[in-house]
C-alpha cells in the first residue's frame, strides 16, 4: 500500500515509482469519486518495470481520461452496485485488450468450462462442456441485465443527474470551510460518483461525526467512502508499523454529499 495525493486522494507515478520492489506483482491505480487518476504517468511507471496495470474503476462508469473513456486500454474492473452511475444492482464488468486472459476470466465465472451453453447451442460445438480449472458461478440474471443495458446509455455524455448534484452542492461548501476534494489538472470529464467534503474541527468548528449527526437529524443522509484500509484489524495485524499520512488524515476527514443518480 502507498499514500495518496493529500487533495484528490489518488496514487501518483511517483509514489508508485519509489514503492516497486522485487515482489510487485501488480500496479492497481483507483479511479476515486468519478475522478481518473493519473494513467499515462502511472501506465508508464508500470512499463518501464514490466509489471502489470490493473484499472480499478469501481467508481468511473462515465470517467474520461484525455478524451478517452477510462479502460480503453489495458485491464479495467467497473462496479455496477446500486448507487453507481451505471447500475444492474449488483455485479461488474472487466474488460482487457488480453485475449488470453479474457478467456480465462470467461472460463473461471463459468464453473472452468471452456465454452458456455451459449456457444455450444450457437457455434455448433459439441453438446458436453469440458473443465479445465476450477470455477465458480457468476451469471447476471435478466433483471440485471435489463437494468445494466437500461443505464448504460446515461454514461458518456457528462453525466447529467450527477453533473446536476454537484452543481447544486458546491456552491453551498464554499460558503462554509470545508474543503472539497481537488479536481485532477490533467485533462478529464469526471463522472460525479461521489461528492466528498474534508471536514477539519480545527478549521471548520465541528467534527466530521458531529457534522453528520447534525445532517442526519434534518433528514440528510452522508457516508463515509472510506475508512483507511490499512487502519482496518486485518491489515494493522500484518503491517503494524504502516504509516499513510495524507490517507489518515483524510480518512478521519471525509464525508460524503448526497449526490447519486438515484
């Protein structure tokens, strides 16, 4: 795990670049809020040492990285859990420009068998499915899928439901001293899927608990997306001397505006 950007809470090439050891296996950049982190500075990072980069874009259906919509390129993983901005309730979607691992991943989400029931009805494949590797079941049902497929054209123009929100909050935090996150300076269309303020007691005259307690008792609701992983039992038992400055500070900070599509 390495630290943040104080004030866009994404990882930078930089701090990748200083935490590659031997055992890096991976480069895992999270898309935050709806806004891209930096790819071409990080992909490039992860080129120069041969190591894989795996976009976690959970939160950026509808994100544009330099005019192009993130995933393009490379491997990406979208969330479409019930308050994102493209949604089936629950279940994701993985794209790769990696055939070979496309296949396996096809393979993998249907019990290891080479091919579905699908293409043995329509490419005229032999009736009996064959395994090749353990798997698991992971098949959208039809509501899913009509959902998913029914949110799916409100991505990719601005996202206006979410654009909207944020243009109602905003200039309502500026009138109060709490810090919004900082938008990314390199070219993008941010999707909006959260709106998170940083609250400081010392800056602002109330903690973040306090300020949410008091919202929640006028019948607003906010969340808190995240706690710090590192702080978590699981992970302070493994790594007790871990130390994330600005992903402490900020954990003990955020608070997240109503601001979904929903």
């Amino acid at each position: 795990m390495i630290d943040v950007d104080p004030d866009n809470l994404m990882i930078t090439p930089e701090a990748v670049e200083a935490a590659i050891t031997p055992r890096t296996k991976a480069i895992i950049p999270v898309h935050y809020a709806g806004a891209p982190a930096d790819i071409d500075g990080i992909r490039a990072v992860a080129e120069r040492h041969g190591i894989p980069m795996i976009e976690d874009a959970a939160h950026a259906a509808g994100t544009y990285y330099k005019n192009r919509h993130v995933g393009w390129q490379g491997t990406a993983i979208f969330s479409f859990h019930a308050i994102k901005n493209m949604t089936s309730a629950e279940g994701g979607l993985i794209v790769t420009d990696d055939e070979q691992l496309a296949n396996r991943i096809r393979s993998l989400k249907f019990h290891g068998l080479g091919v579905d029931a699908y293409d043995r009805q329509t490419h005229g494949r032999a009736p009996q499915g064959g395994s090749y590797q353990p798997g698991i079941q992971v098949q959208p049902g039809g509501y899913q899928r009509c959902a998913g497929i029914g949110t799916a054209g409100q991505t990719g123009s601005g996202q206006p439901a979410p654009q909207r929100n944020r243009d109602a909050l905003y200039p309502g935090t500026g009138r109060y001293p709490f810090q919004p996150l900082a938008v990314p300076g390199w070219a993008h269309l941010h999707a909006w899927h959260l709106f998170i303020i940083r609250v400081d007691e010392q800056r602002c005259g109330i903690s973040r608990d306090a300020l949410m307690e008091q919202l929640k008792a006028k019948g607003i609701g906010t969340g808190l997306h995240f706690r710090a992983a590192h702080t978590q039992k699981y992970y302070r038992e493994r790594f007790p001397e871990l130390s994330l400055p600005n992903t402490e500070w900020n954990s003990a900070r955020i608070c997240s505006l109503p601001c979904s599509p929903i």
